[in-house]
C-alpha cells in the first residue's frame, strides 16, 4: 500500500489522500519506530495492531476490566503500554505492559491516582513517562513495578522525549515547557521556555527527528514550531476551535512540514521554512484527534470515530485496498461529520 519515505516536497504532500479505512473509535495511536506496525487504542477497549505497508489489521485483543486509553510502543514490535480507562480508584493499575503476541499483562504499574493523558516511550532504553491529572509526571522503568520518580506541577501534565532519549519535554500550566536532562531529571529543568501570549493549556509536544524543532499543540487550537535549544518561536498556526476535542499535529519525518488537524474537520499541512500552508483537506472524518506521520514511509493516519491511513494518490495501490477486510471500509463510505 505504502512506498518508502523519499525526500518530501510541496507536491507529494499536496498529493496526500485516503487510502485505507477502517470503522473504530480511536482513543490513541503510535506507530513503531523500527517496523511497519501502527497500534490503537479504542473506545470498544480494544487494542489493535496493523501492518502498515499492507493496511492490514493483524491482530486485536480486549481489555474491559481496565479499558484502553493512551498507547505507545515499546522497543519490541510486539509490546505495547496502555494507560487503564476504568478503576483506577480501586486497582490503581493506571498502567500496563502489554504483550500483543499472546494477550497477556507483563507488568502493572500502579501510583497515578487520575486518567493518564500524555505517555511516550524512551528512544534509547526501558524509560517511559506518563503524566497525569493528578498533576503528575511519572518515570517507569519496564523491568520493575516501582516508580522510578515523581515531578508534581501544576495543570494538565504533556510530556515527550527528544529522539535521543537524551532530554525530555514537560508541559504544563500557563504555556511553561521544562526541559530535563533524562539522566539527572532529580536536579530539576536545565531550561523553561513560555509560549508568549498564549496561556492556552499545552495538550501535545513532539520533537523532531533531528532534535532541532519542538511542536506544541494547545487547548485552544494553535500550533507552535519552537527551536529546541533556545525555545524561540520559529512559527505558529491558529485553526478552527474544538471545545469539546483535542487536536494533534505531526511532523513529518524530515521536520520540514507540519500536518494538523482542525475543529472545523479539515487537514492542514504547512511548510515550516517557507511558513506558508501547502494543502487543505477534508478529513472525511470530523475532527481529527489523533493525528501522527509513519516514521518511515509517506504516509500518515488520522483518526477520530474512523481510522484513515492517507498516501500519496499517484501511488499504484491507491485503489487496490477497498474494501480492505470485515474492519474496512472504502473511503467514500465516509462522509464529513461537520
């Protein structure tokens, strides 16, 4: 279905069109860093894993007891964690380590008192952050069941790692984003920045592949380019209000444009150097919640009460997934739920 990634220009991203549909309420999603894998969460408390060069659906498990809420990958392509919906005043199993291979909990990693609303993987080792609405950042380890620390702050917790898992991104009330060395995390940020003017509530950050770009994505819908050494804005993008929905935005894998979605139902992609917008797209699905670009190919998906997998329309497989299976639909099933 997908064609490797080669270097993106204005054209190809203008190109970008759905190519593969599927019916599910999306809570999360990320894909693999290594493998051709994407992995969702869903409202259904569903766990599902796709092969993203076929647009097939390989596996999907269940989890009622604690629901699915936010996801992220592990190393292993087969390995998931998944923060818990339901319970967590009588389980405090806010966390799981998952196995897709064969449906079982490797681990519960219980302290936050609150829904997990921001979880990201370490690029580098066994690390991985959560933050919650308990006003708190914690840092995991895979390999035990204690918390390895604790940042408590004020406001909505977002939280990222650099790609080379060597910094990490703390965002939290009034537009303040901390940065911490990930070793030494005890000695406090290294460094804050403040998104001047907007004290909108930051629900998303993503760095970069290169580590140079940070990209915010607030509460009221305005997107950010920051430069990640000195925190300046190098540009910024306001949508369409969703009061009631996040939006997400993506980089793309060269860090040269920035994919969002919006609260009217469109897509948007800008080019960040030239800081102009490059296409507009109805997303066929409303507004788009979740939204990330594969890390390997030209493709990205963006998902709401559907998941859409988009490619370049001059690929030769544009047409050739439709339907795709019993969880697949064709795109033009799918009308825009302005």
């Amino acid at each position: 279905m997908t064609t490797s990634l080669t270097e993106l220009d204005d054209d190809a991203v203008r190109s970008m069109s759905i190519g593969a549909v599927f019916s599910e309420f999306i809570n999360s999603i990320d894909f693999h860093r290594k493998d051709d894998l994407l992995v969702t969460a869903s409202e259904d408390d569903s766990v599902r894993l796709y092969d993203i060069a076929s647009a097939k659906l390989l596996k999907t498990t269940y989890h009622k007891k604690h629901g699915a809420d936010r996801i992220c990958f592990t190393h292993h392509p087969s390995s998931v964690i998944c923060s818990s919906t339901y319970n967590l005043d009588s389980t405090g199993e806010s966390l799981r380590y998952l196995s897709m291979y064969d449906n079982r909990c490797l681990r519960y990693f219980k302290g936050h008192k609150e829904r997990v609303v921001s979880l990201c993987m370490s690029p580098i080792n066994d690390s991985f952050m959560s933050g919650s609405l308990d006003h708190s950042v914690r840092i995991w380890d895979l390999r035990v069941n204690a918390c390895q620390g604790i940042l408590r702050l004020r406001g909505r917790p977002t939280v990222a790692y650099d790609q080379q898992g060597l910094v990490f991104a703390v965002a939290m009330e009034g537009g303040a984003i901390k940065l911490f060395d990930s070793r030494s995390y005890d000695k406090g940020p290294f460094d804050t920045f403040l998104v001047g003017g907007d004290t909108a509530e930051v629900c998303d950050i993503k760095f970069s592949n290169d580590g140079k770009s940070m990209l915010l994505t607030t509460t009221s819908n305005n997107i950010y380019v920051l430069d990640a050494y000195g925190g300046e804005k190098q540009c910024g993008f306001s949508l369409e209000p969703s009061p009631n929905t996040k939006i997400e935005a993506t980089f793309t894998p060269d860090g040269q444009y920035v994919v969002s979605g919006s609260g009217d139902g469109t897509l948007h992609a800008w080019n960040i150097n030239m800081r102009n917008e490059v296409s507009c797209w109805n997303s066929h699905i409303g507004i788009a919640s979740c939204l990330k670009w594969a890390p390997r190919r030209a493709m990205f998906v963006a998902a709401s009460t559907v998941l859409t997998f988009w490619i370049p329309n001059d690929s030769k497989s544009t047409g050739e997934h439709r339907p795709m299976d019993t969880e697949g639909a064709a795109p033009s099933e799918h009308t825009s739920q302005k």
